[in-house]
C-alpha cells in the first residue's frame, strides 16, 4: 500500500515552493551578476559612442602617434604602447592575485586570502598611479578635455578643421572613458581594503565562508574585462 503524500508536503516539494535558489547562487552573487550587467549596458554605450563616431570619421588620431611616450622617464618618442602595456600587465595579474584570493577562500585558508587581496590592492594602486602618470603628461603636452596641442593638427592633414574637431572629440572621448573606467578601479581598490580588514578580524572565518571574497572578485573581473576593451578601443583600433 503506497504513502498517502498530504497536499501540504507535495506543495512543499514543487520548484516554486520557495525556500531554493533556482539558480543554486547566493542572494549576493545574484544582485552582483544584476549589477555586473547593468555596469557593462553603460560601459557598452560609451564605446559604441565612440566606435561609431571613429569610424564615421574621414580622418581620425593615430594612437601610435599620441601614445608614443613613456611618461616618467626620457623616452618621448617612439615607445607606442609601451607604457599602456604595462598598465594592462598590472592589471591583468591582479586580476590572477584575485583568483588565487578566491580560491585560498574556498579552502579557508585565512593568511593566503589576506597575502592575496593585499597584492591585489597593490595592483589597483600601481594601475591607477600609471593612469596618473599617464593623465599628467598628456595634460603637460596640452592634450586634454576641450584642448589638443597645436603641432598635433599636422600629424593629420594639415590645416583642416575637420581633423582638429575629431581630435578633440578623441581626447574628450578618451579622458570620460578612461577616467570612468578608473573610477571603477579606484571603487574596486577601496572595496577590496575593506574586504581585507575583515579578513584580517576573522570576520569571514566567524561566518564559516569567505563568499564576500568571491563576490567582489567578480567586480573586480569584470573591471579587468572593461579595461581589455577600452585599451583596444583607444590603443589599438
């Protein structure tokens, strides 16, 4: 003779009777990933913008010819890339110091999350002091929001107004993204301190998880995924 399943236990037991993750994620990483793609529709219309108007341009900046300097040091001319190069290095391995983070959290390994996320943050600072850098010699050279130099015009058929307005609409392009963009890292810097402090008071190890170091490891992510594109954007197309 089969159980009798009283209604309440069946409804119990049906996919919509709450109480589950039908995605099998926390709450946190949820609104995270809902933040994430909110963050990336702003970042996309600014590059769209931008590509758009690049292309619909009959004259546009080299790259190679504005970023051809490595602020800091005597070299002015003939290093394209070079120094955004090594802006994006720094990034790139403090994107792998977070997964290292994350994963000594994984295995609650408390002075190995700490050691990570304190190189992390160190590899926020090193980015955004490179993108000082780099700012304040582009500011020096008279390349800035609403002004260009004036012997940038004859790299770019000389004399024509049209190539003027399309430089100043490169730089006042670059600094808005480039700067937005940094306001991201310097958000991501300041949020992976405050994770490190609590790692530090054992916060996490009282929770039993260091989920909060895998939540801020995706912002973190996806502002090293955001930065692929804008340095192909802005260096390289």
């Amino acid at each position: 003779m089969s159980a009798q399943v009283s209604p309440i236990d069946e409804v119990k037991t049906t996919p919509w009777a709450g109480g589950t993750s039908p995605f099998k994620a926390e709450y946190g990483k949820i609104m995270m990933w809902f933040f994430l793609l909110s963050d990336a529709f702003t970042f996309s219309s600014l590059l769209i913008s931008y590509g758009a108007l690049r292309f619909s341009a009959d004259s546009w900046p080299a790259a190679d010819l504005i970023f051809q300097s490595v602020p800091g040091t005597s070299i002015s001319h003939g290093a394209p890339l070079v120094f955004v190069g090594i802006m994006t290095f720094i990034l790139i391995l403090s994107s792998v110091t977070m997964v290292l983070a994350v994963e000594a959290g994984h295995r609650m390994a408390r002075k190995e999350v700490t050691w990570w996320m304190l190189a992390t943050v160190l590899g926020g600072f090193a980015f955004l002091g490179c993108q000082a850098l780099e700012w304040s010699h582009l500011h020096h050279e008279g390349f800035w929001w609403g002004s260009i130099p004036k012997e940038l015009g004859e790299y770019f058929h000389k004399g024509a107004h049209e190539s003027t307005t399309y430089t100043q609409q490169f730089a006042n392009l670059f600094f808005t993204i480039t700067g937005f963009h940094g306001f991201h890292v310097f958000s991501g810097v300041i949020i992976n301190i405050i994770i490190t402090v609590n790692v530090l008071l054992g916060t996490y190890e009282k929770r039993g998880s260091y989920l909060m170091v895998e939540k801020v490891g995706l912002y973190w992510h996806f502002v090293d995924l955001v930065w692929v594109f804008v340095f192909t954007f802005f260096y390289l197309v």
